[in-house]
C-alpha cells in the first residue's frame, strides 16, 4: 500500500457542482488525508454547508471545515450566489461558523507539518493570495501545489478561477513555488458526463447525495464537466496528464476582456501545466473508490 497524502482543498463548492463531485473523490480515496476543507468567494457560510453535508454523507464529520474570504481583494466579478445551497436548505447543516479562520488555518496546517501537505486549490485564489502574502515561505512548506486554474493553449486564455478574483491570481502566482501543477479547461473540459450516465454512475454514497446536487445543476446546464475531479486525481495519479513546463503569469487588469488572463511561455520558466489527458483512465480512476 503506498503511503497515504495529507490534502488540504480550497474550494468554491456550490457555484458550479464539480467541486462537490471532487470532494467526494477525496472523501473516498484510500491514500487521501483530507486534513482540512476551506471555502472561498461569496457566501462562504452556504459553501461549507454544502461541505459539511458532502462529509456527512461519507461518514466523516470528522474533517475540519473553515470559512474563508468572501469578497475579492480589488477588484473582479466575484461570485456572491451559492446556486446549489438550494438542494440541502431543509438537510442538518450549521451556518454559524466563524468567518475568516480559512487562511490562519491554513498557515497553521502547513506549517505543522512541513513538506507533508498537498495543498488542492480548485477555486478562485482569494485566500491563497492572503496565505502567501502573510507567510510567503508557506508555498515551500507544502510537498505540492495543484490548481485547477487558467486555460494555457487558447485565442482566448480566460477562466473563471482566474477572473474571478483577478489580482489575487495574479499575486498567487508571483509567489508560487516551483513545479506548481494547474490543470486548465486546455483538458478539463474532454471529461464529461451527461445526465443519464451521471444517474446511472452516481451510487452509493457520498455520490447519491451529490447527484442530488446535480439535480440543480442539470436544470441548466447539458454536461458535468469533471474539472476539479481531474485536478484532484492527479494528486495521486499524475501520469493521468501530460505536462508542459514554462513561465506563467496572470494579467490583474481591471478590464474585464483582460482581468485574469493567462500567460504561458513554454520553456522559460519552472511551471507545470497539462496539455493532455488520459480520460477513459480518468474515469477509472475516479470511480474505483466508489
């Protein structure tokens, strides 16, 4: 059995339901030490009920669920709604968490255990700007960064975790460490389920209560796309990627055409992004823990 990896997920959970269906992986994952959860962006309270019900339904109650920053740092569309607090308004939930402990926990994590944790960021960078801002040797402590962040290979290299909150990606990647990992919409968007093959795959829980979640989400939207799910996996599974190395930048633009977008120059520098995805391998991966 190979050794298990303390993960500690940044999440937007609730926004788009992919965050949910990654949360259950790690749930899941025998070689996964989910040693804390935080939420980010608008309602933080909503996101980590929806965290605490996902937990819930996995039997682990026992992990750790922190609220962080609700607004972004300048400026930014930011996403105030939780869409998908909906689907658990009637379920037992807590909402009095304290506000703003995510980034001291955080810290705090880290810290205790250097070189351990994976730090798992899948939503915009609105706390990881304040971890790095207030503790810049915090990326040097982890054992590894991945993000699911940016489109790198496009005419048009936006997406929403990092437009979203703009500058906070862009100072989250000046202060990066080396071989960070983000997997963009370049690949997450090849791994998708329709309705009917999430009915038909979602058994058991905790995937029965997130396809209750899903719910909502097909009422708008065709596909599942399996992006956090895919940045999650690779944790434990890299070669599910292929990768480029290369220097990545952020542009911090006020203009919303510009705020956000993604620099990669091939070569120059010690970043790692993917450029191709193994998916039926993906898909093997995600549902053998279940």
């Amino acid at each position: 059995m190979e050794p298990t990896i303390p993960v500690l997920f940044d999440t937007d959970i609730g926004t788009d339901i992919d965050d949910a269906v990654a949360l259950a992986y790690l749930l899941k994952h025998p070689r996964c030490e989910l040693v804390g959860i935080t939420t980010v962006t608008g309602d933080v309270q909503q996101r980590a009920a929806l965290a605490e019900v996902v937990c819930r339904a996995a039997g682990r109650e026992d992990v750790p669920i922190h609220c962080g920053r609700r607004d972004v740092l300048l400026h930014g569309p930011g996403q105030p709604t939780v869409k998908q607090y909906n689907a658990i308004r009637d379920l037992q939930h807590r909402l009095d968490r304290p506000e703003n402990t995510a980034v001291g926990f955080m810290r705090d994590v880290i810290r205790s255990r250097p070189g351990e944790i994976t730090l798992l960021s899948v939503g915009p960078m609105s706390n990881l700007a304040l971890l790095f801002s207030l503790d810049p040797e915090i990326p040097f402590l982890c054992r590894s960064i991945v993000s699911m962040f940016g489109r790198f290979f496009s005419d048009r290299n936006l997406e929403w975790n990092s437009e979203c909150d703009p500058v906070a990606s862009a100072i989250t990647y000046a202060q990066m460490r080396p071989d960070h990992v983000s997997v963009g919409l370049d690949v997450t968007t090849k791994v998708t389920m329709n309705a009917q093959q999430v009915s038909d795959k979602f058994v058991g829980e905790p995937l029965s209560t997130v396809k209750k979640l899903a719910a909502e989400w097909f009422d708008h939207v065709s596909l599942m796309t399996f992006h956090d799910p895919l940045a999650a996996a690779i944790v434990f599974e890299p070669e599910l990627c292929t990768y480029k190395r290369g220097e990545l930048t952020v542009n911090p633009s006020e203009d919303r055409n510009l705020g956000g977008w993604t620099t990669f120059i091939e070569g120059a520098g010690s970043d790692l992004v993917a450029d191709t995805v193994q998916v039926d391998a993906f898909f093997a991966e995600f549902f053998r823990w279940f």
